[in-house]
C-alpha cells in the first residue's frame, strides 16, 4: 500500500479502510457477544472486575483509537512490519471474543490476550518510530487489553 494519495483526494479517505477494519472486529465481537451480558453475570467475578455496562463505550473508544493509530502510522512510513503487527493484534482482538463468550474457552481466551497483550506492545512501540501519536494513541488499549488479561486470568482460576 502506498502513502501516494492524489492531490485532489482528501488525506483522510486514508483513514477509512482502518476504521472498516476494526468495523469489522467489532461487529464479529459483538456477534459472538450476543449473551455476554448474562455469561459475565454467571461468572465468579474478581473484585476489580467492572460492571458489563462498561465494555461497550471503552471499546468504541478503543476501536476508534486503534484505528487512527494504523492510520497516522501508515501516512507516516506506509505499509511495515509496524502495520503487519497492527493487522495480527487485530485478529487477535477478533479471536477473543467468541473464544471467551461463545465457546467458553476462558484457558484459550487467556492463550489468546496474553499474546495479543505482546503485539499490541510490540506496535505501539515500533508506531513510536514513525508517529509518536499514533503511538501515544495506543497506550489506552495496551492498558485495557493488560486489565482485561488479569481480569481474564482472575476468570480462569475463579471458574
């Protein structure tokens, strides 16, 4: 993929096959999320665990987020390992939610978070070399995505 863009298309349109991309994880997410709300209820929760109603907005602010990140980093430098790696957590992202929610596979889910926790980490920190923002944009997600694997761990060993 080339960063050459005409000089009549806006920069922005750029942005639209990231924002489909990540469209796409969280559709698939919220697919097989349907029961989510009574699945997470039934669980033996750890203390620190947050009420459901929570998921939903950091997510859609996450996605966005994660989108510009990939984004910025390919206006930057165009198509890298960096976005390669941006592309692999995303996948990740998308295995997660039908391994713990539709399959109830919560070993696996962890298996799952524990190594896109690595390649979210792994990307933000090579964005860095070419967009500090795109960079500082993914360190909300690399937070969650850590609180969400000790939450998924606490799961684990509570079930």
């Amino acid at each position: 993929m080339s960063t050459a863009v005409s000089a009549r298309t806006p920069a922005w349109l750029g942005l639209l096959p990231f924002l489909v991309a990540v469209a796409v994880v969280a559709a698939v997410g919220g697919l097989a999320a349907g029961s989510a709300g009574q699945t997470y209820a039934a669980l033996e929760l750890p203390p620190f665990a947050p009420p459901s109603w929570l998921f939903g907005p950091v997510w859609t602010v996450l996605y966005v987020m994660i989108a510009v990140a990939g984004w910025l980093t390919w206006r930057a430098s165009g198509w890298s390992l960096a976005l390669t790696l941006w592309s692999a957590q995303l996948v990740l992202n998308l295995l997660w939610t039908p391994l713990f929610f539709a399959a109830d596979l919560y070993v696996w889910a962890l298996l799952d978070i524990v190594v896109l926790l690595a390649l979210v980490a792994w990307t933000a920190s090579l964005f860095r070399r070419t967009s500090p923002v795109a960079a500082a944009l993914m360190v909300p997600y690399l937070l969650w995505v850590g609180f969400a694997t000790a939450l998924n761990a606490a799961i684990v060993v509570l079930n």
